[in-house]
C-alpha cells in the first residue's frame, strides 16, 4: 500500500469490528441472562433476516410506491418450499442459488435479461 492513511484505516476498522463481536461475548459469559431478554433476543436473527428478504423483493421508486422484484420472488419460491420441507439451511441456499441461475440462464435465452458489456 502506498499510503499508509488507507492501511491504518483499514487496519482501525477491522479492529472496531473485532471488538464489537468479542467484547459482548465476554462480557455476557460472566453474567447471568434473564430469561426474557434471551427469549426476546430469539427473535432478532428472524426479525433481521425477513427484513432483508423483504427489501430484496423490492425495488424502490422515488416518490411513488415500491414495486416487485418479480425475478427475485420467483427464485425464492422454490427455496421457500424447499425450507419447508427439509428444514436444512444449506439445502435452502442450494434451491435459492440454483433458481436465481436458472431464471437468469432463461432470461438471458429468451432475451428478457441483456448481457453486460
């Protein structure tokens, strides 16, 4: 690196985040939790990850109503079906990733999605 502002900001934040995840964790190993707050906390990672499934089905308008991402509901629905069934994380991602391939794979035959150039 040829300037070293860049490396030390790098190198600050990378230490910020580091800290952020292991100085709660070993704050909270030496204390007791109460059990309302760890039922509460059970519901964030769902709470998080609806909400940015949610914004990906969206596409925003300025001033207007959000519309439908309507390739993106369509590659989700295979691994909606596929998380109900098995209930296996990596089984979900695997169904995800293939549909959005697919329907990329097909718009781009039939001539609905352009390459980049």
């Amino acid at each position: 690196m040829q300037n070293p502002e860049t490396f030390a900001a790098i190198l600050s934040c990378g230490l910020a985040t580091w800290l952020l995840r292991v100085v709660p964790i070993v704050l909270v190993k030496r204390m007791t939790i109460p059990k309302w707050l760890l039922h509460f906390l059970s519901f964030v990672p769902v709470a998080i990850l609806s909400a940015i499934f949610v914004e990906s089905l969206l596409v925003i308008h300025p001033g207007q109503w959000p519309s439908v991402n309507w390739s993106n509901l369509l590659a989700s629905l295979p691994a909606i079906v596929v998380a109900i069934i098995t209930k296996s994380l990596f089984a979900v991602v695997v169904a995800g990733v293939a549909s959005m391939a697919s329907g990329c794979w097909a718009g781009r035959r039939t001539g609905t999605i352009r390459r980049r150039q």
